[in-house]
C-alpha cells in the first residue's frame, strides 16, 4: 500500500482518540446540548444505512442479482435474530452456493 | 488492592475478548481481501482499535476513495466515543489525567457498556485498564491470525467473500432496527440519500456518505425534537 497508507493510518489514530480522550480530560465533567447529543448518537445507525445502500449491489462488477441476494440473505438471517458471525458466514455461504452453480 | 481491581476487570472483560474473536477475525481476513500486509492490517487494529470504522475504511480502500477522505470518515464514525467517554467520566474515581488519557485510548462501545454497566458506585483505573486489556489483546491477535487464515481460502470462497462486509453491516444494524421506528428512519434516509448522490453522480463515495450520515442524523433529530421524542439510547450492540 505504501506510505500513504500509514499517513491515512496516523490520521485515522489521531481522530479516534480525540474524541475518546477530550470528554475524560480537558472537559472533565461539563454537559453537552441535547441536540448534539441526539445527533451524535444517530450517527452509528445512519452510517450504517449510507454504507450498506447502493453499494451492496455492486459488490461484483455487472452482477446486480449478486448483491441483491447476498442483502436479502443477511437481512433474513438478521431478522431471525442470529449473531454476527451466523449472519456473516451464511451469507457467504448462499453465495458460494450461487457462484459454484450459477 | 490495585493488582485485584486489575484481575476483576480482566474478568469482566472475558466476555467482549469471546465477541472480538469473530469480528477480528473477519476484519483480518477482509483486510487480506482488500489487498492489506499482515503488517498493516494488524498495525491498524493496534492503534486504531475501533472496529466499525476498521471495516469502513477497507471497503472505502477498495471504492479508491482519497485517504483524506477516509480519515473525514472515521472521525464522522467515532465522534459517537465522545458521548461514551462523557458519561463514563461520571462513573470513573478521580485520577491523575495522564492516566484518564491513558485508558481514554480503549473506549469501545463494548468497553464502555461492561465499564459502565458495572455494580461498583465508582470504578478504579486498574478496573478500567483490566477490560480494556483483555478485549485489546484479543482484537490485535485475532485480527492477524484472521489475516493468516485469508491467504489460504479457496478462490471460489474469497468472491463470495465480498459480501462479507455488506453483510457484517446488516447484522449490525438490524437488531437496533426491530421495534425502533428512529433507527429505521435513520438508516432508510441515510441509505436513499446516498442513493440520490450515487446515481445523480452528484458527489464522490466518500464525501457522499459522510453527507448522507450527517444530513440523515441531522433531519431525523430536528424532526424528533420537534414532535417532543425521547432520544435514542447510545448504541449498545455495536463491535468495537
């Protein structure tokens, strides 16, 4: 990857630490507005929205069925409520079966 | 006395060591997907060591997304850890800063919750330092032996492995999604938002979802804080 890689690497360093270490010493204790709090805590489920749609489709270059079961099948194994790995491998799993035979 | 704190933190954070293992793993292996050495994979859950935006950054990697932008990302992704610490001051003893700084570093989601959820009125450093210990530990060395296990796949195994990510994102945000209307709307309009930008080309991946995310928070609060809603607890079940 090269340099750029850990310039990109000590950057993501820096800005994780930041916000895990300003709140413990430099503000030690003051409050923040319940709208940023509200907003800050959105953050993760929205993230989550952006990054899985649209791109989940094109995982595999012009193969749009592709994607498109692999999302329905990690949304079905979800919804059943089974943990990470259950939902990561099966997913994998319906997908190897595809790309085997299709 | 301090040496027992340590031990009973080490204790109390067995559980989030068990629920790394897999999510490391899988970070490991995607990373070797995503074309990362052993070296730089591991390096990034050493000082990195926050999982969500981890796997974000291999899947912007592999887009070709400028590493600006990827560093933007992560910090969009892990502002979520100043809510954490914030509260977490209120529960820790009093300490030297330097030392507040010093377990500051291994606030996770999971962390947090284990930390924060403890019996204890006010919990020591050396407790602190203990969860932190064994949960870190198990994210470095499962993330390069995740890396290991990669370069051995069979190759039809490593294109269905492309989903991989996609779909450790869906079994993260489905459970918070069951019974809560917010979640969903969050999710739906963050999602449809970066729709728009993809297709009208308006924008590139990264800059789009960084401006999905944060329109989405942004709308979904203005519009729950008009109609007088209660806010979202911070996420619980989220890796690292």
């Amino acid at each position: 990857m090269g340099p750029t890689y850990w310039w990109m690497l000590f950057g993501m360093a820096l800005v994780t630490y930041i916000p895990r270490m300003i709140p413990l010493t430099v503000l030690d204790g003051r409050k923040l507005p319940p709208l940023v709090t509200g907003i800050l805590s959105n953050i993760p489920f929205a993230v989550l929205g952006a990054l899985i749609f649209p791109a989940v489709f094109y995982v595999q270059e012009g193969n749009f069925l592709f994607g498109l079961i692999g999302a329905a099948t990690a949304f079905l194994i979800a919804i059943f409520g089974f943990g990470l790995m259950t939902v990561v491998l099966g997913t994998i799993g319906v997908l190897a079966v595809y790309s085997l035979f299709m | 006395m301090e040496r027992s704190e340590f031990n009973n933190g080490l204790r109390a954070g067995l559980s989030i060591a068990i629920g790394y293992f897999p999510v490391a793993l899988t970070f490991g292996l995607l990373a070797k997907t995503t074309g990362l050495s052993l070296f730089e994979a591991t390096a990034m859950s050493i000082f990195v060591f926050a999982g969500a935006s981890q796997y974000i950054s291999l899947s912007l990697i592999t887009a070709g997304v400028d590493p600006l932008l990827i560093v933007m990302n992560t910090f969009i992704v892990n502002i979520r850890h100043f809510l954490m610490t914030a509260s977490l001051n209120e529960k820790m003893q009093p300490a030297p800063k330097p030392i507040k700084a010093a377990y500051a570093f291994g606030v996770t989601d999971e962390t947090f919750s284990v930390i924060a959820t403890s019996k204890q009125d006010k919990v020591s450093s050396a407790h602190a330092f203990g969860v932190i210990a064994i949960a870190y530990g198990s994210w470095v060395v499962f993330t390069a032996l995740g890396h290991v296990i990669g370069a051995n796949l069979p190759l039809f195994l490593q294109a269905a492995m492309s989903i991989a990510l996609y779909a450790l994102f869906i079994a993260l945000l489905v459970p918070s999604m069951k019974g809560n209307r917010k979640v969903v709307l969050l999710a739906s309009v963050a999602a449809l938002l970066h729709c728009f930008f993809y297709y009208t080309e308006l924008l590139s991946t990264g800059w789009a979802i960084l401006a999905s995310t944060l329109l989405s928070s942004i709308i979904i609060e203005l519009v729950y804080s008009k109609y007088g809603r209660a806010p979202i607890p911070v996420v619980e079940k989220e890796e690292s």
